[in-house]
C-alpha cells in the first residue's frame, strides 16, 4: 500500500466515510456486538465501530499492513477506544475463532482479497445469523477520481493507459459474481445495492492537484518539470467543472453488500 494511505487517513475517511457510514447502517450493528473489520488501513471506522458496540461489545480490525494498522490503533487510542483489537495479517490467513463474531464490517478492502477463500472464512467466524455488510467498488468507468488522473496524464501523453478491467479496486465490480461468492461461501439473504454519490476528493482544485501528485510516486519522475506543469495544467482543466461549495466532488459508485450466515 502506498504511503498516501497512512499520511493522508483524514482526506480518506472523510472520502469514504459516507460510503461506510451506510454500510455500518445496513448492517444492524449495535450496543454489545462482537464486530471485525476487514482492511480498516488507518481508518477511523474502528473508532465508529467501538462507539456503536459500547463497552460490552469487541472490535477487532484486521489489517495486513503493519504501518496502516499502527496509525490506526494509535488514532482509535486517541480517541478514547484503546481496547480495538489490531491483528496485522492477511484475512485468508489470521486465526479466527468460529462463531465468534456477530458482524462483518468491511469499507473498501474485500476486493482487495481472494473471495473464494476469504468469504468462507468470514462466514464460519460469524455466528449463526451473523451479517456482513461491506462496500467495495463499481466498474472504473463509474468512478471518476480513479479515472480522472488517468485522463489528466493523457492530455498531456496521447494514448496514456485507460483503466485496466481487473485493476484491484474493481475486482468485485460485477455484482452478479460477487452474489456468486457469497452463495458459495454459504451466506444467505443476499442484497447488493448500488450507491451512487458524489465522492469528496479535497478542499480545492489545488488541493486535489497536490493529493494527486503525492499520489503519482514514479510517474512523476517519468516526466520533466516543464511537461508537469502541463500535467497540472490538465489537472485543472479537469477539477475545475467539480468545484463545488465544501470543495472538490466527483462521480462515485459502490456496491453495498449485505448478507447473513444460516
Ligand atoms: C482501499 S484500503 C481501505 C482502507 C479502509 N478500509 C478505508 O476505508 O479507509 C484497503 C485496505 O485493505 C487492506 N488489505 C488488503 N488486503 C488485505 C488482506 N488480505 N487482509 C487484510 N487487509 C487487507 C489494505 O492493506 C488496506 O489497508
């Protein structure tokens, strides 16, 4: 993962904290209930989760990232909830007790994993009635702060790369197989519902601009200064249509999927 993830949590929760936010609705959760999260990263989810279970309820975030999981612990600290419980490992691989929760949470990172051996693990950790609710992303196509700096570079590179079909954030795109796993892992009550909102990127077109060249790593250096500028440039041409009243806000769409275990 790269280090945008860890420095910028706040622009991140405050992206998909909507998205989240409905699937910690649908999925039911409440005072008491043993709750694990898939992927938290560095997120604040596990300090929502630990506000909603209470003291009688058990967050357990599970995360492969080390340093991720570090500024999240330390953030879910802070806050006031060191008893969330870190575990640094791979989903398909960490130990997890059988019937031991009764929700699966997850914001984004499901795609991230192989279905087919983390959604049969996740349904023998929940307990019989147990829900999960989890958002992962619709087709690129859909989701423009992915593809709009890929369209921002090729104004400047004709013929830059459009969206690869299996890049890792749209793994689960095609909800008729997502729907496919979960049956198969043994869930029932099956719902996958489109959200479609907005997805707030930065305060400003600079702001943006900046979090994207963070965000561009090595293909920066691909270029001079002098075609950056152009880059940037392009960046604004693009933003500009977008800027809004709280700041910059693009086309977003995700799958919030929703099932049970028997
Ligand atoms: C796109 S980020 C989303 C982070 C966070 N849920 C949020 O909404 O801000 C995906 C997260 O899933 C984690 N992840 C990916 N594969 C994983 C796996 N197999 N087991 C546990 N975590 C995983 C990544 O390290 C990353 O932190």
């Amino acid at each position: 993962m790269d280090s945008t993830w860890r420095d910028e949590a706040n622009r991140y929760d405050r992206m998909l904290g909507g998205f989240g936010r409905q699937a910690l609705a649908a999925s039911g959760l409440g005072p008491g209930d043993r709750v694990l999260d898939v992927g938290p990263g560095a997120s604040d989810q596990p300090i929502e989760l630990a506000r909603r279970v209470g003291s009688t309820g058990r967050v357990v975030a599970v995360e492969l990232d080390a340093d991720l999981a570090d500024v999240g612990r330390r953030r879910s600290t802070a806050a006031g909830f060191p008893d969330v419980e870190y575990v640094v490992g791979d989903i398909a691989e960490v130990g997890l007790d059988r019937a031991s929760f009764d929700v699966v949470v997850s914001r984004f990172a499901l795609m991230l994993t192989d279905p087919t051996t983390t959604l049969p693990r996740l349904a023998a950790a929940l307990a019989p009635g147990g829900r999960i609710a989890a958002t992962v992303w619709q087709i690129a196509e859909r989701n423009a702060w992915f593809t709009l700096p890929l369209e921002i570079v090729a104004d400047v590179v004709a013929g830059f790369g459009s969206a690869p079909p299996d890049a890792p954030p749209f793994r689960l795109a095609d909800d008729a197989v997502v729907e496919g796993h979960l049956g198969d892992a043994g869930f029932v009550d099956v719902r996958i519902d489109s959200l479609v909102q907005p997805v707030w990127l930065g305060a400003d077109v600079g702001d943006v601009i900046d979090f994207f060249e963070r965000g561009a790593g090595e293909l920066r250096s691909a270029f001079d200064d002098a075609s950056w500028s152009r880059v940037r440039e392009a960046a604004q041409r693009r933003l500009a249509p977008f800027d809004g009243p709280d700041g910059i806000r693009v086309p977003a769409a995700a799958w919030l999927i929703t099932a049970r275990r028997a």
